[in-house]
C-alpha cells in the first residue's frame, strides 16, 4: 500500500481537502485492506467471507450486496456502490459479523473519499479501526491507523491526531512482527513531519530518528544522548519499535562522534527493546555488534559477559548448535582469565545443552 501522498516537498497549504480526496481516489479497490489481502482481487476478498463462518440469511444477502457494490464500483457508480455496502454493513451487523461489518466500512470508506465526501470517509475509517481493535485484528489495525492519519492530517489541527494515530500504527506492527507495516508507518511518520510548515515538538522528535546520520555531523555526540533520552521515554511508554529507532540513530552517532561508552549503552538498550519485542534476530546482531566493540577497546570481561550471554539468548531460542559456538568462546576466554567460577558456570551450560541434544 503506497502513501497517499509522497509528501516530502508539500507544505501544508498544498494539503487541502481536495488534493487528500483526488490523491485517495487513484487508490484502487484493495488499497485500504490489510497487506496480506493485497495482491488478491476484490472477488477473492468477497470469497473470503462467503466461504468462512456461520450462515444466516442476513449474513448471505450482507454477502451478496458486498458483491453487487462491486459491481456498481467496477462501472464507476459509486453511489450505487455506497448504497449496496451500506445495506451489507448493517445486515452483518444484525448477525453480529464483526469482520464483515470491517470490510464494509474498508469500502465505503474508498467511496466516500471518491464522492469528495471528507466527513464520511473519516467516520467509516474510525469505524473500522474501532472494529479491528475489538476483533484484535492488528494487521488490519496497521493500516486502518495509517489510512485515518494520512485522512486527519491535511486538516488544520488535524497533525497531532494523525501523529497519535501513525504511533499507535507502529507500535502494534511492532508487536506482531509486520516488518511491512512497520516500515509503511514509519514513512508515513516522515511524510507527515515533512509536511508541516511548523513541526509539534512530538512530531519534530520522531522525524529526528528517521533522518540520516549526516544531519548530525556539526555535533553527533550531543544529538546521540538526546536521542537517547528519547528512547528511554519511549520504551517507559512501551512503544519499543520508535526506542529501537531512537537507540539505533544513538549508536550511530556514538560512532560517529567515537565515543564507545555511549555506543555500548546504545546497544545494550537495543538487546533489551529487541528481546520484549521478541526480535532475537536483531537482538543477536546488536550484542555481536557490541562484541565487536570491546574486543577492539581490548576489554576480555566484558567480551566474557557478551560471549555468555549470546549462549544464553540462543539457547532460549533453541538455536543449541549456534549456543553451543558461543559458549565454547566464552570458556576459552574465562580460562584465559583464569576466571575458574565463570569457566566452571559455562561448563555447566555445555553439558546441559548436551543433555538437551540427547532427549
């Protein structure tokens, strides 16, 4: 699903109502839904809900007007098509179809922005995001959060809503691993800071760790702390994908301005982020990066701890081959040391992944 708008060279004045409502008209009919059902054509959606759940006659006839506003849709009739899938909306709604009701709304909303009709679209947008909060729906939340915010933010004083709207899109992209979403979102972030003549300090905070390190040169370490401290505000408020944006443009330009202490506090916050959102991936690559850094500071404790505790996190994932490498190169680094009750501590974890193996 592309951005409405791109954004990045449109002040607020080239924002008004019609652009917004033109810009979502090129849409095309599975632009809004979520980014799984992107790449199937609309009859497939409509197979989708015609195949799936209990039966009953309003639900078949909801089904059925789903499909003739389609058609209507496909010939360009949009007032027709608003009238079938308003109808559908409220017979899924008499047989309690919460996710029928949503795809209803997802729709209208498209025909609503087609008739000019800016009011209309943002209540049938707000009344699918209230559908897939209550289904628990989050990819479908995903995109219902960005399509509201990019409909609120040409409005006068409608940037902090959308802003709200794109933060709470990335945290639940976040949180169920839709890298796609995540990304979308985060443009959408940029597209709207972009596009304010006067950014809100919030919005002006989240576009920051978005911008390339080159932005930073004239001072990177004092930039580096204070995104920092916006990290740390944002993993207290559990919205870990915008700490991990923080964090990561931290590390940056820790390197940037060679200051390891504030590089291996960067990192160290990443593993934490990175380990509740249960990206492992990442949070392996971040102590390795951190392995890195105190093997060249010359620093075998802590290249000790590292070692230890990438077998650790491995181990927790059931990565046994890979735990078992890591914990290999801590003990030859305890011995090295001649640190017998770390050394002693991993041979432990060595027979025990052994045990493992065996059952």
């Amino acid at each position: 699903m592309n951005r409405w708008v791109s954004g990045s060279d449109r002040s607020r004045a080239d924002m008004g109502k019609a652009g917004a409502i033109a810009v979502l008209s090129l849409l095309g009919m599975v632009a809004l839904l979520p980014n799984e059902a992107q790449g199937q054509s609309l009859n497939q959606q409509m197979t989708i809900y015609l195949n799936s759940g209990s039966r009953s006659p309003q639900r078949d006839r909801a089904d059925q007007l789903m499909g003739v506003g389609k058609v209507h849709a496909d010939m360009g009739d949009w007032d027709g098509a608003i009238v079938s899938w308003q109808q559908a909306q409220q017979l899924y709604l008499q047989a309690g179809d919460m996710d029928g009701q949503g795809l209803a709304f997802n729709y209208l909303a498209i025909a609503y922005a087609h008739q000019g009709l800016p009011r209309a679209t943002e209540d049938a947008l707000r009344r699918q995001l209230a559908v897939s909060r209550d289904q628990r729906d989050f990819n479908t939340q995903i995109y219902a959060n960005n399509n509201l915010g990019q409909v609120l933010a040409p409005r006068a004083g409608g940037s902090p809503a959308a802003g709200s709207l794109f933060i709470e899109g990335l945290d639940v992209a976040a949180s169920v691993r839709n890298h796609r979403g995540e990304a979308h979102t985060a443009k959408n972030m940029i597209w709207l800071a972009n596009s304010l003549n006067q950014p809100e300090l919030n919005t002006r905070e989240y576009e920051m760790a978005f911008l390339p390190p080159s932005e930073w040169v004239a001072n990177p370490i004092s930039y580096g702390i204070k995104l920092g401290q916006h990290g740390d505000r944002r993993m207290a408020e559990q919205r870990y994908y915008m700490a991990t944006q923080f964090y990561g443009v931290t590390e940056t330009m820790a390197k940037a301005g060679n200051s390891p202490a504030l590089q291996l506090a960067a990192l160290d916050r990443l593993v934490k982020a990175y380990r509740i959102m249960g990206r492992y991936d990442l949070a392996r690559d971040a102590l390795d990066t951190r392995l890195q850094v105190v093997q060249k500071l010359g620093r075998p404790q802590e290249e000790l701890a590292i070692l230890t505790a990438q077998g650790e996190l491995n181990r927790e994932i059931g990565r046994t081959l890979v735990a078992r490498k890591y914990y290999e190169q801590a003990l030859a680094v305890a011995q090295r040391l001649n640190n017998q009750q770390q050394a002693d501590l991993i041979r432990g974890r060595l027979a025990d992944l052994e045990n493992e193996v065996r059952k």
